[in-house]
C-alpha cells in the first residue's frame, strides 16, 4: 500500500480547514493499491491507471460499464501531530457518489446514500495522536440497486434507481452513452477548532426603500467547545457595523442582529443593471485576537413572482423582467469536470447570449458554490429545483428522513445568494405513473398510495423546509408551463469538428458510418438531421458538408423560432432550451461536450439581445417590429439599406433620433419597396438594418426575402485578414459577393464571438476569437466557407 498521508500539525490557530490528502484506492479488496486524486470518479482514475483505455471513443464506452458492478475502495492516512482532544474535529465530504460506508479507525461514520447531501461528522473522539486511518468502501451499484428493490414497499420499475439518490442524468440508459460515475466527487476536508466556530450565518432583508434605506437582519449559529466570552464584529467592506460582546454556552448558539445601509445599491440583472454586490465579513475574536473571520457576498435586491393570467411576471426592484431562460443540466457527466474555470465560461455564455435566468433542472445536481457565486457576480437568475425527477418514490424505510435532510443541507447553503429567485418542485408524477402502471401491475390502491407519497413530498416537506429555512422565496410545488413560452422541438446538430475527431476514428468520418447511433441525443436525430437536409434541397456527399449542414440548417430555424416567439410573447418568460451536453453527442443542445459553441448559440446570442427588429413584408409592404427589454426609453440612429446580393444599393433610409419605447413592442415604421424588389429580384434581395445607440453599432440585422433553397447566390470570394489582440485575435472578413452562413473554422481550441454570419459587399465583418494559443505565423489559420460550399467535397479535413 501506498504511505502518502495527510498531516496535521500542532495548532497555532484557533480554526483552520485543510483537505485531506495522500488518498489511494483499488479495484475489490484484492487489486493492489494505487495512488488516487480526489475528488474524481473511479471511471476517471481506471481510466488514468489504464484499467479502461478511454471514457469517450467510438462505443468502447459500452466496454467500461463493469466499473459499476464492482466494489472499490479508498483509503487516507491522518495524522494528527499534537493533542486531538484539544480541538473540536470535523470531517467533511464534499460530495460520495454512489453507497459508501466510511471508517475512521474501523469505526463506521456514516454509509453515504445520497449524491445530493455533504456529510459532516464530528470526530473529536475518534482521532488519536498519531496515524489515523479513513476508509471508505463503494457497494456495487447493481448491489445497491437490488438491497433498494428488496426493501421497497412496492414493485419498482425494472431500472429501479428510484431511491438511490443518483443523479437522474447519469441513469438515463435510453441514451447510447452514459455512466455512473461513482466515487469520492467532492473534496474532503478536516475542520478543527478549539474555541468557537461560526457554523451558518444568514442575511434577511427586512425593509427595502429604493434609494433610501436597507434593514438588513444577519443570523448565526455558532458552535462553542464551553462556556466563553467572545467578541463579535461585523464589517460593511471595512467599515465596522456591529460590535458586540458576547457570551456563549457550550453547544448550539443563535445569535441575531439587524443593522441598515443608507442609500441601498440594488441587485440586478446583467440585461437591466448592475448585479452589485455588498462585501460583508464578520470576525470572531478572543483576547483582541481573530478566533475565526467568515466573509459573505451579497445583493440588495426585492423579487417577487406572479403566475396569474397565465404568464409568468417576475418582478425585481419593481421592474418587470422579461425573462430569457435557458435549461442546464451539468455540463460534465463526470463531476470533476465541474471546475472554477468550466463554471465561469458556462455563466460567461449565459451573458454573452443574452440568457438572464438559468433553470438548474431537477435531473441534475444541486451546483457547487462556485456556480450560484458567479451568477451572483454576472446578474443572472437561478431557477432551482430540487432533485426529485419524475419518479415514483417510496416513502418507507428512512427516504423522507434523507430528503429532508438533503433539501434543508441546500437551502441552507443556497440562501444567501441574491441570484436565486425561486424553488420548485417540478415532479411529474401522472406521467411516470402511466408509465409504468402496466408493467409493473399497479392498481388503483397503488395509484392513490403514490399520489399520497408526491404530495408528501412535493406538498408539505419541501415546502415546510422553505418556508422554514428561506421563507422570503417562493416555492412552486409545480410548475406550470403554459405559463411560460418555450421553444419547442429544438433541431440537433453535429458538434465542432474538433469535438468529433475526439470520439471517432478516420474510417468513422463518413456519411453511412454505423458508430454515429450511439452518439444520436435523442435517437431520432439522425433522421430529423436527414429530414432537414432533404427539406432544403440539399444535394450532400461529404460527411464534412453534412456536419456544417446540420448546424446552418439549425440556425436558420433556430432564429425564426426566437424572433417569433419574443415578438408576439404575452408570457414575459421564454425558455430556449438545454444549454450543454454532458457527454459527447449529436444533440438539439446550444454547446457542445468540449465547449464549442453550435450554430444555435450564436443565433440565441443575436436574437436574445435586449433590442430585437422584426421584419414582415407581403407585396411589396415591409413592415418593422421592434422589440425592447430596456428599462428605459432610449434614442438611436436608425438605418436601412436595400441591395442585391452585388451590392448595388436600391433604397435607403435613415431614421435619425428614434424613439424606441422601453418594455414594450410595437410596430414602428413600415415601407412599399414593391418596385425596388421587383427590380432586385426577391432571390438576391437583402434588406439590413443597424441601430447605433451612442453613435456605436447597438444592433444589426440582414433580411432575406426567401428561403435559402430558393435564393440566388454564387461562390463569393471572401478575404480573412486576422491581428492579434490581447486576449486573441480579431478576424476581418470581407466579401464581393453576398455570402449566407459564412463558418471560420480554425484547428485551434478557442471562441469564437460570433459565426455562421451573413456578409455583404463594401462591408468589413469583424469576429473576435478568444484563445491562449499563439496561431499568428499559421498560414492559412483561419478557413471560411459559405452555403453555396455545401455540395463541394472535403470542406474540412478530417
């Protein structure tokens, strides 16, 4: 066996948290020991040990599955160098994934049976001088799975995962991918601390007058080894807000203030202001020294929701808030691909497509700190449900008393942050019922019996615990969706190029290639992706042009569907759909696997903004929307130009110092350009709108008008010129004919801001790409192809 182990010296302060390091792990109780990384998967470290070669290539995936049909085992030597009775010691697990029992010197803690909780056992009588040996030991799955179905109340469906507390994504085995990514999926940490430790700390906002005063009320539980005196500071930044002496009792302390803020600085959103937030830390001190200091974020901000009238109002500050939703399931399958920087690029993309509110989808995992941090940071709302899918649970055994004590872990932590608006339920209880009830021979008395456990759950526990632990939030049992607007029937796509060579061998990049059906997300995108080929006269033999395809098709479709559905929503809440894949497939997501952006995000990003234009023409009358979620009513520049696809200019017009009315759509100018189109020609006639706010480009938009199939156009000749800046390059693309859905693709891993572009003649099309690579000296590092390139062969080699 290994001899790393983790040391903990003699204390010199008061409270110190530090992880435990020098973890080993093995295969069953026989395997020799090897050195493991914590936190990580045991699919993640065979895959390092070279006990599976690979997680994701062609469908060796479906070899690795015994990972979760054995046993496997970790092991920690602690050390603790001075006297542990001295201290209190706590011993924190981040997150187990999967059912583990876990000893500390051959005693039992705890079996972990819940993804979804951290668990934090005092072990100040267990820990010796010396060396101390953690253990933790992962059942089976299928193990799990049969001890579940052995002491259920009732017949389980045959996947029978129903109470096991996994994930819901990692199970879904409809799909050709997927695993259970057991093991220790969190950091694990050893707390010690001698006098006092502030345990939770809680702000509520009493009173809020707009620009005038906050009451803020501040509550902590603090934790005491015996009788002391203390002194407890709370600073604003470091100005010094609360002073107090205090004497605290052994055990279980709760302590409250209240304290105000003159001239509130308001939370908002990224789209309709600053999402600023107060910087406050509180200091424990003993003898004038720091016991313990414990720093909070947080955002001033008044929220309320109202689903009357069938829409879904969201009121922040006063303000209504159109909201632009998108759904978001994790974007790694393995959760310790869930890192700082993954979650920073993910909450960046939500800003930078406009997205204002992100749905963290029962399906899911409650996120990490980490990512409800960033919102607060970046103004973006959360809507959090609790993991509970649509199941049919059982109530019996201790599967309330572990709910609860998941659901109450995460309101508690989740409370503080001014991004999270509201909690739902979300279970779906009719629709897995009937389907199941056959299968499974459930009859009326079972019927009632599992409407009586969802209402159990949904109707009472959960919403006693908000109510309890976060009562200035709403709690939906359910949500209704016909509240709200949703895009529906999101086409899929290819991922990038890049992504693809990644799970695919050379002989594999072909269009009757047989590997492709297990990476299908869901499995009928083959045929969809086919069926919209077909639609637009698409005449493709090159696989490469049938992945381009795929994408610039979606965004054509993609984009119609926004338009219309902001233009004429009564709702006040779009939803656009799932924002990233957790593995690498071909799905109707926004991202793909490794972060490529598809070509439905750079739609969303162009047609979520907070000012959207709207063109309709029918003989000859063309007739303008306008779209604004601005607060406030605004001035702009306003300008049309009409041409062919040459560039000759037909009609032009320039609205100088228009009104566009914040909050509100309506149809602001319309034209006759009957004669002009006829003299044009409707298939090479392209309309383009800019709006300039502050004499800079606010908006732009082409218009076309007919379909793709039926359009006029010719190979372009398009010219790339790229600089460095400083964070990458700026791309200048120039044109001498109209060019539709113009693709730059570069070998290197980066971001682009923008692609699948329409270029006109006489213009310059600047796109930023974001990367830490040095690619300047690379002839030819940036490749360009347009639409009338789909029938051409090998537009990319593979």
């Amino acid at each position: 066996m290994f001899t790393f182990s983790c040391t903990f010296d003699e204390k010199t302060n008061e409270f110190e948290s530090e992880n435990v390091t020098g973890w080993n792990y093995r295969k069953n109780n026989q395997d020799k020991w090897k050195r493991a990384i914590i936190p990580e998967s045991v699919q993640e470290a065979a895959k390092r040990d070279t006990l599976i070669q690979t997680l994701f290539y062609r469908n060796t995936f479906a070899l690795n599955r015994w990972t979760d049909t054995v046993s496997w085992e970790y092991s920690a030597n602690i050390k603790i160098a001075g006297d542990p009775k001295k201290y209190n010691y706590q011993l924190y697990f981040e997150r187990i994934t999967g059912i583990a029992e876990v000893y500390l010197n051959d005693s039992l803690l705890f079996v972990a049976n819940n993804t979804f909780k951290s668990w934090e056992i005092d072990v100040s009588d267990i820990l010796k001088r010396g060396k101390n040996k953690l253990f933790v030991k992962f059942l089976p799955l299928k193990d799990a799975k049969a001890i579940v179905r052995q002491n259920a109340s009732f017949k389980l469906p045959a996947k029978g995962y129903e109470n096991l507390r996994l994930p819901n994504y990692f199970i879904d085995t409809t799909k050709g991918i997927y695993y259970v990514p057991l093991g220790i999926t969190g950091n694990v940490s050893m707390q010690s601390w001698k006098r006092a430790n502030i345990e939770n700390v809680y702000f509520q906002i009493k009173k809020l007058h707009y620009d005038e005063e906050a009451v803020i009320n501040v509550t902590y539980k603090i934790l005491a080894k015996n009788n002391t005196n203390i002194d407890l500071q709370i600073f604003n930044e470091s100005e010094i807000i609360i002073n107090k002496s205090i004497n605290l009792k052994k055990g279980e302390n709760i302590l409250n203030y209240s304290f105000k803020i003159e001239n509130p600085v308001l939370w908002w959103t990224h789209d309709t202001g600053e999402p600023f937030l107060y910087k406050f830390t509180t200091k424990i001190l003993y003898n004038d020294e720091i016991v313990q200091q414990v720093s909070n974020n947080y955002g001033l901000r008044d929220l309320s929701v109202d689903t009357t009238n069938n829409k879904f109002n969201l009121f922040l500050n006063g303000q209504l808030i159109n909201l632009k939703i998108i759904n978001y399931l994790p974007i790694d399958i393995f959760l310790n691909g869930l890192t700082t920087v993954s979650y920073q690029n993910a909450i960046k993309d939500f800003v930078q497509s406009g997205v204002n509110m992100v749905h963290v989808d029962e399906n899911g995992i409650y996120e990490k700190n980490i990512f409800y941090n960033e919102c607060d940071k970046n103004g973006v709302l959360v809507w959090q449900d609790f993991m509970l899918p649509y199941k049919i649970f059982d109530t019996t055994g201790n599967f309330i008393q572990n709910i609860t004590q998941e659901a109450t872990q995460n309101v508690i932590r989740l409370r503080n942050h001014p991004c999270l608006a509201f909690w739902s339920g979300q279970n779906s209880f009719t629709h897995y019922y009937n389907m199941y009830k056959h299968a499974c021979g459930y009859n009326s008395a079972d019927s009632l019996f599992f409407l009586q456990n969802n209402n159990l759950i949904f109707g009472r526990i959960l919403k006693n615990i908000v109510e309890k632990y976060d009562s200035s939030r709403t709690y939906f049992e359910h949500i209704d969706y016909s509240c709200m607007d949703k895009i529906e029937n999101i086409l899929p796509s290819f991922p990038n190029i890049l992504a693809i060579r990644k799970f695919t061998s050379q002989g594999d990049r072909t269009l009757d290639a047989k590997i492709y059906r297990y990476y299908f997300r869901p499995s009928s995108a083959d045929s969809v992706i086919k069926s919209m080929i077909h639609k637009n006269n698409l005449n493709i033999i090159d696989f490469s042009a049938y992945v381009y395809a795929s994408q610039f098709i979606t965004v054509a479709e993609y984009e119609k569907k926004i338009v219309e559905l902001r233009i004429n929503s009564t709702k006040n809440a779009v939803i656009v759909g799932q924002y990233k894949d957790y593995t690498p497939v071909i799905s109707n997501s926004l991202v793909d696997y490794n972060g490529y952006w598809k070509g439905q995000m750079y739609a969303l990003k162009r047609n979520m903004q907070n000012i959207l234009v709207k063109m309709n023409e029918v003989n000859g009358d063309v007739n303008f929307d306008i779209l604004s979620d601005l607060k406030e009513n605004i001035n702009v520049d306003i300008y049309l130009k009409l041409y062919n696809f040459d560039g000759k200019v037909y009609w032009r017009k320039n609205m100088i110092n228009t009104t566009i009315y914040g909050q509100n759509m309506k149809e602001y100018f319309s034209f006759n350009l009957s004669r002009e189109l006829n003299q044009i020609g409707r298939k090479q006639a392209v309309l383009k709108v800019d709006v300039f706010y502050n004499q800079e480009l606010y908006y732009e938009k082409y218009f076309l008008f007919v379909e793709d199939r039926n359009l006029n156009l010719k190979p372009p000749n398009i010219k790339v010129k790229y600089f460095t800046v400083d964070d990458g390059y700026v791309i200048e693309l120039t044109t001498n004919y109209f060019a539709r859905h113009v693709y730059v693709f570069t070998e290197k891993d980066g971001r682009f801001s923008d692609n699948f572009v329409n270029l006109a003649p006489g213009e310059t099309k600047k796109i930023y790409f974001y990367t830490p690579n040095d690619i300047y000296a690379i002839e030819g590092a940036f490749k360009v192809i347009d639409y009338t390139q789909v029938s051409s062969l090998n537009l990319f080699t593979f």
